[in-house]
C-alpha cells in the first residue's frame, strides 16, 4: 500500500514536470516568434544589400525596433533598441559597424542598462551616421578615453539629439591620474555635440577609484582653462546640464555661445554663482525663454541687466532661482527687475532661505512702491505697474528661515519691532506755510521793539514824561 502510493505519487511528479516542460517550450517559442514579428534581428538584417551581421557583438542585447522608414527622398532611418543586463556593451562596436554603412542611412541608438549593465562609452560618442543618441541607467566605462585624441576631431558630427541620464561615469585611479595631467583636449570632448537641436545631460555621477571629493575639487579648480576655443552651438534649442568633469561648471558654460537657445536648465548642478546668461539677459541669446537654476548653491541674487528693447516684440523670459542659498534680499539688485528694459523678465527666488533682519525693511518699502502702489495717475504708469504686481505678486508671500524665531513668517507683514529696526522719528511736511510767514514776521517785530525798549529805555522815559507833562 505504501509502495502503490509512492509510485502514484512519482507518477503525478513526473506528469506535472512534463506539463512544465511543454510550458516553458511554447513559452520560448512564443516569444521567439513575437520577438521576430516585432523586431527584426540585427543579425543577417539586410536594407539596400546592406548586412547588419557587422554588428555580431550586439546581437544579444539589441534588435531594430522599426522597419525601416524614409525621412527624405533616398533616405532611411533606423532605430536600434538596447537593454544591457549583467553586460558590457562596447561603443565602439557601432562606431566600426557605421563606418561601412552607406550614406543614405541614419541611426537612432537607445541603450538602457539593467542591473550591473555598463557601456564602453567615450564621450561625446562620435560615430559616423549617428543623429540620436539616448543612455541611461548606465555606468560608463572608457569615459575620457578618447579626450586627448584629434582622431576623433575627424568623425563627422552628425548628431542632433544627445541624452546621457541617470548615470555612473567610472574612472579608475589610473584613467584619473592620465586626465589630469593632460595638456591637451580635443574640441570634441570639451564641446559636445556641437550641431545638435537638444542635449539632456542629467543625474550623472562620478565615481573615481579611491580619489577623495576634496581631491577631485583641487584638480577641477586648477585644471588649466582649455576652452579658450568657445564652443558654439548654433543650432541648440534645449540645453539641460547638470556635471561637468572638465572644470568648474559655471567656467564652461560661461565659455560656451548658444546663438539660438530657448531653454536652459541647469538645476541640480551646484552651482555657487550666477553665470554670464543671468547677470546679462539675453545680451548673446535673443531667443532665451527659460534658465532653470534651481536646486543649486547660489547666495545672492546679483543685479540682472537685461538687453530687451523696450518696445520689441520679443517674447517673455523666465529665471528659476528657487530652492538656491539666498539669504539677503540686496535692495539694488531686485529693483533691476521693475526698470522699463526687463518688463519682460520673472525672476523666481521662492523657497530660499531668507535672514529677516532689519535690512529687509528696506525691501519691504521695495514692495509698496513698485508692486502695492496702484494709484498713479498716469494711465501708461498705472498699467505698467499692474503688469508687475502680476508677475511678482509672490513676493508678497515671501517667508523668513532665519532667525529660527521668524521661520515662517511672512516676511511683508513683520513688523519693524520684530525684525530688530527702530522707529524712525517722522518729519511733519504738510503743514500750510501761510500761517508760519505771519507767526515768524510777528515775532520778528515783537523781537525788534523789545529790543529796542530794552536798549533806549532810559531815552524812551524821558520822552514819555516830556510828552505827558
């Protein structure tokens, strides 16, 4: 009985098990076939007698995406799909691959990492036919490889959308040492991807073997400027950058000519001062809508001149200095945003953490005379003042952070007793001067006859008594 019921047992085990087998078959299979319906393999994949089996190292992890489609007359555009798992993927494998691909081809690779994936990537990732380009979730390997070689000066930029986010750049002791003291850099490492239309570089870390962060700030601060060839980017619309390993960030960017921008954003990447882009708007970029600086380390809010003609049709500007190191609300440099050539202007400087002293009194009176005063006679006057009490009508709502005994208080509303200022003693001028004339002329002639009385009294006795005998 008991043997029977083992042998029954067994023989249920061995049919469930041949069931999961023929499961996990079909399952394969199944995949296998919608894996071939939807993406074609990179492998044996031929367009105009073309093979795609050059690119034998990424057949694992990639497949097309797309068939093939025509942006122009004669020419195709293909877009490559990569997901790295426990893999490394070489950059340079695609750089060879296009290198003998014809001319009427384009490239859009995407390449997303998965856990421990990593990229053999030398920036900027110059490949031949290569117009997009998307990393993410990555460590990048070989980072600075190509930093002091003019071969790559050679290859063609042809790459109009770049993206490198949420990544690990890995640099060994050894690779740092060799980029620091380099002489030299070529244009492609210090510049990028000068002919594209939109850069995101975002969220990218930096880890260097043992280096300290104390280190590593030393080497940036005096690493000698190579940029004194300035980048330009002609036709860059969308800029976000976040890290810069070659020197100081606001350094480069402050090196760096964008003719046509719209939008920059620069938030997250601690930054400690205002770059050229604020403190001068829109002296080189006329188009400039946007400049995100939030999230960053910058102290003071510096006087921003603005190049905007008064009655030009350009459009409206905005400036993110929110959630940034401001403490002092400099009374020069925020009147600069209510002067006639930056009505075009917002400047954001909420969430900061302001000092309630007795110097903000003075941007208190600030507030009442450009923002809350709405009598004006003028009607031009009146409508302008009602434009600007609309855009920074938030500053109202301004709150202190220090001392810890104001934190939170609305900062318009404080009192001079409790921001430490003394009463200032009141000068009365709307007195009618008539009335003063009369009062002084009286005691003028009052003053003049006792006088007089006083100087001839002994004259003025005997005179009287003359008079009355």
């Amino acid at each position: 009985m008991g043997l029977c019921s083992f042998q029954s047992c067994r023989f249920r085990v061995t049919v469930i098990l041949c069931i999961l087998l023929i499961h996990q078959v079909m399952t394969e299979n199944t995949n296998k076939i919608q894996s071939a319906n939807k993406s074609p393999q990179l492998s044996g994949y031929v367009l105009n007698n073309i093979s795609f089996s050059i690119l034998q190292p990424w057949q694992q992890f990639c497949y097309i995406n797309d068939l093939p489609k025509q942006d122009k007359p004669g020419e195709y555009y293909i877009e490559i799909i990569c997901n790295v798992n426990s893999n490394v993927l070489n950059f340079l494998d695609f750089r060879r691959f296009t290198s003998r691909i014809q001319e009427n081809i384009l490239f859009s690779v995407v390449i997303t990492c998965g856990h421990n994936g990593s990229v053999f990537f030398p920036y900027p990732g110059r490949a031949r036919l290569l117009q997009s380009l998307r990393i993410s979730n990555c460590v990048l390997n070989g980072f600075t490889s190509e930093a002091t070689s003019d071969v790559i000066d050679s290859i063609t930029d042809r790459i109009k959308y770049f993206t490198l986010v949420n990544s690990v750049l890995f640099m060994s002791q050894n690779d740092f040492r060799q980029f620091q003291r380099a002489k030299h850099l070529t244009k492609a490492f210090q510049c990028g991807n000068v002919n594209a239309v939109k850069i995101i570089e975002y969220n990218i870390s930096c880890w260097i073997g043992n280096v300290s962060k104390r280190v590593r700030l030393e080497t940036y601060q005096s690493r000698p400027n190579f940029q004194d060839r300035t980048c330009t980017y002609t036709y860059l619309r969308h800029l976000q950058k976040s890290f810069s390993i070659i020197q100081p960030f606001t350094r480069q960017i402050d090196k760096s000519i964008y003719p046509n921008i719209e939008m920059l954003n620069f938030s997250a990447a601690s930054i400690i001062e205002t770059p050229k882009h604020v403190q001068e708007w829109r002296l080189e970029s006329k188009g400039l809508k946007y400049l995100d600086l939030s999230h960053n380390l910058i102290e003071d809010v510096f006087p921003i001149i603005c190049h905007d003609r008064i009655n030009d049709n350009t459009t409206k500007g905005f400036v993110d200095l929110s959630y940034n190191n401001i403490s002092s609300l400099r009374l020069y440099g925020v009147t600069k945003w209510f002067r006639e050539t930056c009505d075009k202007l917002t400047v954001d400087i909420r969430n900061n953490p302001f000092l309630c002293d007795c110097g903000v009194k003075h941007f208190q009176d600030l507030l009442q005379k450009y923002v809350g005063n709405h009598t004006a006679s003028s009607s031009w006057y009146m409508l302008r003042r009602k434009r600007i009490f609309s855009r920074y009508k938030y500053l109202y709502d301004l709150t202190c952070y220090n001392p810890p005994s104001l934190r939170g208080r609305i900062i318009s509303k404080l009192s001079l007793s409790e921001i430490g200022c003394k009463p200032k003693l009141r000068i009365v001028t709307n007195v009618p001067t008539g009335p003063i004339i009369v009062v002084m002329f009286v005691s003028f002639f009052l003053s003049v006859c006792l006088f007089v009385g006083i100087r001839y009294r002994e004259q003025i006795a005997v005179s009287c008594s003359t008079w009355l005998k």
